[in-house]
C-alpha cells in the first residue's frame, strides 16, 4: 500500500496552505492508498478524520503527529496522548513515551537545517524506529545522507513522505508497504517490522 505519512492542513499547522479536504483530494489524484495526516505538535481527533473519511472513502486516513523535540522533530505514530508529547521534550523521553503508547517514532529530515543528527545518536541513544529517507524538503544532498545513514544503522525503518504544507506536494514521495494498513496498529507494526520502502512517485513527481 502506498502512503504518504507527513503532511500538514491549514487547519491545525499555521505553516501549511492545505485545505484537509482539498488535500484528501490531491492524494488520490497521486494514487495514494493511504495518509497520515501529521500536524506540528496537534493529533487530529476521530470525529476530524470520521469527516474526511466519509468525503474519500477510498482512502485509508490516520493521524500521527509531528512533535517538536529538543533538537528536531519526529514524527510519532499510534499516538493515544498528545499531551504526553511536549514541545521542546528530550529525544530519549519522547521515544520512551511514545513506545509506552504502544506507537512508533521516526526522525523527520534528518540532517536538515544543519542538524547534528549523528552527534545526537551518539549523545542521547533516542530508540528512534526509523528515519524519513526522502521528502519534498529534503534535498539530494539530504536524501543522499540518509541513504548512508539507513547503511549504518540497519535497524531504522525508511519513510519517503511529502511532508506537505501544500496540495500540490501530495505524495511526491511515499512509503510503499507490502502489507494491509487500515488502522494505526497495523501502521506501527509495518513501520517496527521495515516492511516499508521509500520512493519518489513517478505518477505525480514534483520534487
């Protein structure tokens, strides 16, 4: 199943252009099978996404969210208490948290921004579960850096993502999974067991 599990809505991202629904519709012209909708620091609530799936029945819509933690954000999925997740909290705590929560956590663009990701490994031992490999903010440059690191540390998991502020990015970029995703449980057990691989989308290829 193809999915995209990094975007931002207007509606609770102040950064993002995206209008929720006018976004479901951009990731089925890309040939989606699936989103994760990933606000700064705000998890969507059922009755939100119940609205969404019942105007894309087609899609299978989650929500995760994109926590500012001390030193870069990542993206935490199976989320039950967003407000368990802090801005500005510590790596190592955020991933305890969230695998306390039953989810999983995975380090957006890393390297971005002049991020010192591998000093932060080494220093802080975060039991991050995979890293974002390739995104519509993430350069060659970038991308070319978390290939290495994805050769390194072989037990993170590969996201590919938008991370899409605007409808036009939508699935630029996906996590192609070899197995049935419909729920945010199946969601973390496919991202814990790596059965997902990055990939530039050649339907709608924006980068």
């Amino acid at each position: 199943m193809k999915f995209d599990l990094h975007m931002h809505t207007s509606r609770h991202s102040p950064d993002a252009d995206s209008d929720p629904f006018e976004l479901m519709q951009a990731a089925i012209k890309a040939g989606l099978d699936g989103v994760v909708i990933t606000e700064h620091d705000y998890l969507w609530t059922e009755k939100e996404l119940e609205e969404l799936r019942a105007a894309a029945p087609q899609l299978v819509i989650l929500a995760g969210v994109e926590v500012t933690g001390r030193g870069g954000d990542v993206l935490c999925y199976g989320v039950t208490d967003p407000f368990a997740l802090p801005r500005g909290i510590p790596w190592p705590k955020l991933c305890a948290e969230i695998h306390r929560q039953g989810g999983a956590c995975v380090a957006a663009h890393p390297n971005r921004w002049d991020q010192p990701f591998e000093k932060m490994l080494a220093e802080q031992n975060p039991a991050l579960d995979g890293i974002e490999v390739m995104s519509n903010n993430m350069d060659k440059d970038l991308r070319k850096k978390a290939a290495k690191l994805l050769e390194k540390y072989p037990n993170f998991a590969q996201l590919g993502n938008s991370d899409s502020h605007q409808p036009y990015t939508v699935g630029c970029c996906y996590t192609d999974f070899d197995c049935d995703i419909r729920s945010n449980a199946d969601l973390v057990a496919a991202i814990k067991a790596k059965t997902g691989i990055a990939r530039v989308n050649e339907i709608a290829h924006r980068t």
